[in-house]
C-alpha cells in the first residue's frame, strides 16, 4: 500500500466539550504535520455551544479538514461512531475521545506501527511499559487490574488493553466490525475488539499514556462492575 | 465455536483425564479425588498473583500531566489569536 495515498479520518464523538474539542484539534494539526486527515466532529447536540466552537475551528482550518456531522441528542458512542463512518473519506479511521485523555500526540506512532505491519487494527494500550495512567487512586488501578486478568482468562482476547478507546482501523475492517456489535460503553469498546480478534484480523499495539482529569468521578460503582462482568458473560457467548 | 464452547470443551477434556487417572489409578485415589480442588484452588492463585504483579508494576506517568498541561497552555494561546473562543471550560 502506498503511504504517501492514505488518508485518515479522525472521529470524535463529543458531547459538551467546548473547550477540549478545540485543543484537541489545534494538538492533532500540531503532530501530524505532512499526513492526509479529516476530523469527524459528532456531536450529540451539546447544549454547551461546542458546535458553534467547531464552526471557529472550520472557519481557521478549513472545512475539508473538519467536518461536523452533528446529531440532535445523546445517541451512545457506538452509533457515534457509524454515523461518523458515514461520512468519513479515508482509507482508515481513528477513533478518539474528546476530553483529551487520549493525546493526539500518539497519533504519529499508531500510524507507524500500521505501515510496519499492516496491521487491520492499531489499538493503545496503557497496561505495558511506555504506556501508563496517571490520574488513578489505588483502587481504581485494583479494579482495572482486577478486571483485566478476569477479562483475560475468560476471553483470551489478544490484546492486553479491553476498554481503550484509542484506536486506528482500516475502514473495511472497523465497518465490518461494528455491524455485528451491539452493546453499549465501555462493553462496546471490548465488544469491538473481541470480535475482531475473533475474526482474525491482524491487530498491533501501542503503548498510550492516559490521563484521567476527571478526577473523583471515578465511574465504578457497583452498577458498573454488575454491567462489567454480564458485559464478560455476553461476550463468552456471543463471540 | 463460540468462546464460551472452546471453554467448555476445554474443561470436559481436563475432566476425562481426571475419569481417566481415576480409572487407571495412577495416582492414589484419595489424592485423584481431591485434583480439582487443587486445581481451582491454583487457578485462584494465579489469578490473585497477576492481579498483585499487575498492581505492582501498574505504569504510571505523573509527568505527563504537567506536559498535557503544556499543551492545553500552549493550544489557548495560539487559538486566541486566531479568533477562537477558548474561554470556558
């Protein structure tokens, strides 16, 4: 594959992210200077104004390099996603969130490893050296720990990172993924992967770092980890 | 086949070994009968000892908080000037 023809469509899903949609913008122009790219703003109708803000950042960066595909309310992320796959023009896509706990800075070594390898699927991973969490309290980390060695025996996955959400995908492949995946969140995220693992498809690492500034709202109730482990039991059926 | 299939024949393979070192007695059958136990009980083991190592080794990365923090100072100053509204949070 010619490298010097790829082009990458970035999508990222937003709801009320005023502010870190614009830095996060301005950050992925900064590191992928000489790469062909689009990003794919879907927003869920943020009442915090975040589309007027893109329509800023289209008016300073053109509007064929950010394109806003906007939807009148909260859909959930995987539907986010398809709708974004409607409109992307690259031959791949990166999915990322927008609250800059992933950095756009890793975008350059997701795209390397792909034309190392030519890899189906590049995914972060925060769990091996060169990768890390920062931001994580003693019990969060137990928990994601905890989680991921349960997630490990029962599926074998092949990748060492479940829940990340920053990934790079050939766009045949992430559409033919996300056609068979059906749950929601974090699940979603797991879902995508075990079901291309399932199918084979040649998927590569990157270590990530995340830094989690939503500090104190830490998401693992007991809900969560109920929603968690019928997440494990679905996936051990299903796929 | 389903992963929770591959499971399943995975432990049926594991049980007709123990039938079979049952039968065949072996091994001497009161130490047979308590395998799976051994068994369950290591597997609890490993587990708890890869959550533990996992816990340990858990990469963090304080510094790149006061980087992102760089960057987010950075990335307001030049979008100011470019007539964005960086403003609120």
């Amino acid at each position: 594959m010619d490298a010097a023809k790829n082009k990458y469509s970035i999508i990222v899903p937003t709801y009320n992210e005023r502010l870190n949609i614009a830095l996060i913008v301005y950050l992925i122009f900064k590191h992928l200077p000489d790469v062909d790219f689009e990003i794919i703003v879907v927003d869920d109708g943020s009442p915090d104004g975040t589309q007027e803000i893109v329509k800023q950042l289209q008016k300073l960066y053109g509007e064929d390099r950010i394109l806003l595909r906007p939807r009148a309310k909260k859909l959930g992320l995987g539907t986010a996603y398809m709708h974004g796959l409607k409109h992307a023009s690259g031959n791949f896509v990166v999915i990322m969130d927008a609250d800059l706990s992933h950095h756009p800075k890793y975008l350059p070594s997701f795209i390397k490893k792909q034309l190392e390898t030519g890899a189906s699927i590049v995914t972060g991973t925060r769990y091996v050296t060169g990768g890390g969490v920062h931001g994580w309290n003693l019990m969060r980390k137990l928990t994601s720990r905890g989680a991921n060695v349960l997630a490990q025996t029962l599926l074998w996955p092949g990748v060492s990172d479940l829940t990340g959400s920053f990934r790079l995908y050939k766009k045949s492949v992430l559409e033919d993924v996300i056609s068979s995946c059906v749950s929601k969140g974090y699940v979603f995220q797991m879902e995508m992967i075990v079901r291309a693992s399932r199918k084979r498809y040649h998927i590569e690492e990157v270590p990530i770092t995340f830094v989690d500034r939503v500090f104190g709202s830490s998401k693992l109730g007991g809900s969560e980890i109920v929603e968690y482990l019928k997440g494990l039991v679905y996936l051990m059926i299903t796929t | 086949m389903k992963h929770v299939l591959k499971l399943l024949s995975l432990l049926v393979v594991i049980s007709a070994l123990w039938i079979g070192l049952l039968q065949a007695s072996i091994i001497p059958q009161s130490h047979t009968w308590l395998l799976p136990i051994y068994f369950v009980v290591s597997l609890g083991c490993y587990g708890l000892l890869m959550v533990g190592v996992g816990l340990m080794r858990f990469p963090t990365c304080p510094q790149e908080a006061l980087l992102l923090q760089q960057d987010i100072a950075e990335a307001k100053d030049f979008l100011k000037q470019k007539g964005v509204d960086v403003g609120s949070d």
